[in-house]
C-alpha cells in the first residue's frame, strides 16, 4: 500500500533539518500495468496494427502478380521451385514500398500532413501531460494521477480532457500551468473545469497565437469620428 508521510529528524543541539517527504509508488498489479500501458499507446498500437494489417494485405494481393515474381528473384535469386520463393519475398517487399509511398504522400500534401502532425501534437501531450503529473506529484495520497482520458487538436493547440480522482482538486492542476505549459513544449496552458461536474478538466495547451501571425488591422475609427469643432468664446 502507497503512502506518504512527512518524517521529521530528531533535534539535537548542534544538528538542525528541515522536515522531507518520503513518496512511495503505488503497488499495482501486473495485469493493470499492462492494461494501464495499453490505455495511454492505444494510437500508437492502433496505427501499427493498421499498418501491418495493410501491409500483408497488400502483399497477399501481388503475389500472383508477374512482377512481383520476378521482383523477388532480383532479391533471393531464382527458386528452387516455380511455386514457392521469390513471389512471398517479392509481394512483402513491393507491399511496403506501396506502404511507404502512401505514407510519403500522406505528409507531401499540405492537408493531410497538417492533419497527422497536428494529432501527433495531441498524442504527444497526452504522454507529456502526464509525465508532468508524475514529476510535479499532481495525485493523491494514495498516488493515483488523474485520468487522462482523451486529447484533439484546436485552432492554437490541444486540448486534453481530464477526470480528476478522489483526493483531487482543479486547483492541484492551476497550480503547475507552468509547468505543463513547459512540459508540453506550448507557449501557455490554461485549465477550466465543467460546471456540470468538476471533476471533469479541460487542459488546452496553447502553441499558437493566430493574432501574431499575417498584416495588422488597422482600425477605421480615427478616419470615422469626425474632429471637434472649436468653440467661439462671444458665441
């Protein structure tokens, strides 16, 4: 069982110390380790097993083409036999330059790229965002961070949902904004929680400012507003 306490040294006449704090990490299970790992790497996971899965696809699908027969042979050599060989070598090897092909594209064109760098961003500061809990100790007693539970991408940022556990207070995360804005790699961070339920915290973590970028407006009102007319002292 997790526990933290505060130990005070005995006093003596010529030795004096300050109070420190001794943290213990909670124990948890193997199973809800595992669990807990696959939570918090579910994109990651999920994007490598579509990627595998498109890729022996992709190969069970040309490997009764020709060229990847003869593809196969420039790699391993001739076969020994006609039917086996070569083709299995050649249709994973050509399947993934497809891959890597549509990859490529996928950050040559400016939409999509910006749509897989800017939820790259949001995996990232999830990942971030609870690195900063754990060094920062936002938890409760028992040591339990809060729940990360989802993150997207905004027009200047991201923006992470948050439920806070028992022994938690929204205050616990305004007080270390800095340090997510730091840990986050963002220009600021700014924490609200729900009305309908405070344990529920939107985190936004800010990268950038839409108004510092492109031409000033100037505003029109000083040619709009006519000047005063002086007024005659004998009038």
């Amino acid at each position: 069982m997790s526990r933290r306490m505060i130990v005070r040294p005995s006093d003596t006449r010529n030795n004096r110390a300050e109070p420190f704090e001794v943290f213990t990490r909670p124990q948890r299970s193997l199973p809800a380790r595992i669990a807990g790992l696959v939570l918090r790497l579910r994109a990651e996971i999920t994007t490598a097993a579509v990627v595998l899965i498109v890729w022996l696809w992709l190969a069970g699908l040309v490997d009764d083409w020709p060229v990847t027969a003869t593809f196969g042979e420039l790699i391993t050599g001739p076969p020994e036999t006609p039917d086996t060989g070569p083709a299995t070598v050649g249709g994973l090897v050509l399947s993934g330059l497809v891959v890597a092909l549509v990859v490529g594209v996928l950050f040559v064109v400016p939409r999509s790229r910006r749509f897989v760098v800017r939820r790259g961003w949001a995996v990232m500061s999830r990942h971030r965002l609870r690195a900063v809990f754990v060094e920062r100790r936002v938890m409760n007693y028992t040591g339990n961070l809060p729940v990360i539970v989802w993150a997207r991408p905004t027009a200047v940022g991201e923006r992470v949902w948050l439920v806070l556990r028992a022994g938690i207070e929204l205050g616990d995360v305004e007080r270390n904004l800095d340090y997510i804005a730091s840990g986050c790699w963002g220009r600021a961070a700014r924490a609200e929680a729900r009305r309908s339920m405070t344990a529920l915290v939107v985190v936004d973590v800010v990268r950038r400012d839409p108004l510092s970028t492109g031409p000033a407006v100037v505003s029109p009102i000083p040619h709009v507003v006519p000047a005063p007319v002086p007024v005659l002292e004998g009038a």
